[in-house]
C-alpha cells in the first residue's frame, strides 16, 4: 500500500486466488507470481513495481512490462527527472539498467541511490574478487574492500571506506 508523494494516487497489491496483482487508481494489472517494491517518482508522475511471472522477472514501469531478467531489484526514480533506474541479473551477472542505458556487469551490487539533491547517482559492486564504487557512471580504481557510499548533507560530494590491499 503506497501513496504517491503528492497524495493524489494510492496503489496496492492484492492476491487472488494464488496470483498477486497491483491495483493503480482504477487501473488494475495483470496476474503474477508475485509484485513487489511499489514506487512513485517524486513528481508523482510515474509508477513503477517489480514482478514475477514464475522464473522470469521483470519491471513494470508506467503499466509497461519491461525486459525480462532473472532478478530484478528495487526500481527508483531519480529525483530531478523521474529517470527509472533499477538492478537486474542475467546469467549470475548483476547490472544497472538506468534509463535505456545497462551499467557493467558485476558479481554483486550494493544498494544504489540518488543523492538528495539528484547531482549523483551511486552504487557499489564486486568483480572477480575486487570492489568498485559508481558514481555518475565512473568506475573507482579496484580495492579489496569498500564500505557502502554515502553522500554528504548537501549531496554535493560521496564517502567511502576503501581498502586497497589485502593486508592494509
């Protein structure tokens, strides 16, 4: 059960029998195995859940199912232009799918985020052995480990822990 951030939408899940639909205004979609992670754009504009259709999930976004992964994670809006932007898995390999653009192929991937001020979008992930933090896009240099990005106050700038080698 989610409100739009303007207040002037509500949309739910809801289970029929053994199938779970999502019920937008007096839109209702079709039947799936399961939805899940329900969200609004800030602007209140745009709508988007995940869904499973029994091995394949995938992203409806604006009442349009979009490609078909394995996996799929949280969809997000960004705040400045309600861009969709969400995880996915292929073949045991993680990537971010922002906007019409596919982000590099990982092992894993952290949470991602916009920062407040929508000036940075940022994630974390693995590669064979050696952790990477995203920011706008920008791999860092390999390291050992990392901690999860933060931004600052002001959204301005991004931290992070970061070991460079193994005994450092």
């Amino acid at each position: 059960l989610i409100f739009s951030p303007d207040s002037s939408k509500l949309a739910f899940a809801a289970r029929d029998e053994k199938k779970w639909y999502v019920v937008l205004d007096d839109w209702k979609s079709k039947k799936y195995t399961n939805v899940f992670r329900l969200t609004f754009s800030r602007d209140s504009k745009h709508f988007a859940f995940a869904a499973q259709d029994s091995s394949d999930f995938f992203i409806i976004a604006d009442q349009k199912p979009l490609e078909v992964f394995d996996l799929v994670g949280t969809p997000i809006f960004s705040p400045a232009d309600s861009e969709l932007v969400y995880s996915a898995c292929k073949k045991g390999k993680w990537f971010i799918i922002k906007g019409k653009e596919k982000g590099p192929e990982l092992n894993d991937i952290g949470p991602y985020f916009f920062t407040e001020n929508a000036e940075h979008f940022v994630y974390s992930g693995e590669k064979d052995g050696k952790y990477y933090v995203f920011i706008d896009g920008k791999q860092s240099e390999a390291y050992e480990k990392v901690s999860l990005p933060e931004p600052s106050p002001d959204g301005k700038r991004i931290m992070y822990f970061a070991q460079k080698e193994k005994d450092g």
